[in-house]
C-alpha cells in the first residue's frame, strides 16, 4: 500500500541579513516573531541544497528555478523575463525586458 504524501518547499529566500546596530547586532530574522515557520520546522526536515550550477549568478531567480525543476543553464535568461510572465505578459522573440531596482545612494552608500 502507497502513503500519499503532501510536501512543502520553504525556501525563506532573502532572509538572510547582516546583524543592525539598532536591533543590539541581531539580524532581522534573530529578532522577528516567527511562530509559524517555528511551527514547521519542529515537525519537518529542515536541510540545505547547493541550487546554483557552476557558473551561473547565486540569485534567487536562478536557485528558485532549479529547486522547481527548470535546468537554469537551459532556461534562464535572466530575472526580468520571469518577471514579466510573472504579471501573465508573454514577450514576443523581438522584445526585451528589463529589470532595474530603484536605489537611493548618499554618499557613496546605498541606503534604500
């Protein structure tokens, strides 16, 4: 007899933080109230997977389409692509998309 099983991927992508000043050198993450994810990982597995394939930029476009099962060598064309199919657009063969952040700097720094 075959147990029919249920899983859940949780990959907290972009919780990784540096420790603040303001939160007594914690990061965000050390000092957030988290009851939920608590919860899962008492009663799961927690482990960690190197997604990334040789070559290709550690980002979350390129680990999160491995952990769905998409080669990123084969298919990634970049973070503004999957974006725009994101919204339900599609891109036709002559288009590009882009995809910029908008930033403040003050004084060299990139605050925001």
């Amino acid at each position: 007899m075959t147990t029919r099983r249920k899983h859940v991927i949780c990959v907290p992508d972009g919780c990784a933080d540096l420790p603040v000043p303001e939160l007594d050198g914690r990061t965000p993450m050390e000092v957030a109230h988290t009851p939920v994810l608590d919860a899962l990982a008492a009663r799961g597995e927690v482990g960690r997977a190197a997604v990334i394939p040789e070559g290709m930029p550690p980002g979350s476009d390129v680990g999160n389409m491995a952990i769905m099962g998409f080669d990123p060598a084969e298919y990634h064309t970049g973070r503004a692509p999957i974006e725009v199919a994101a919204m339900g657009r599609s891109l036709r063969p002559d288009q590009t998309a882009f995809r910029c952040n908008l930033v403040v700097v003050r004084d060299g720094v990139m605050i925001e």
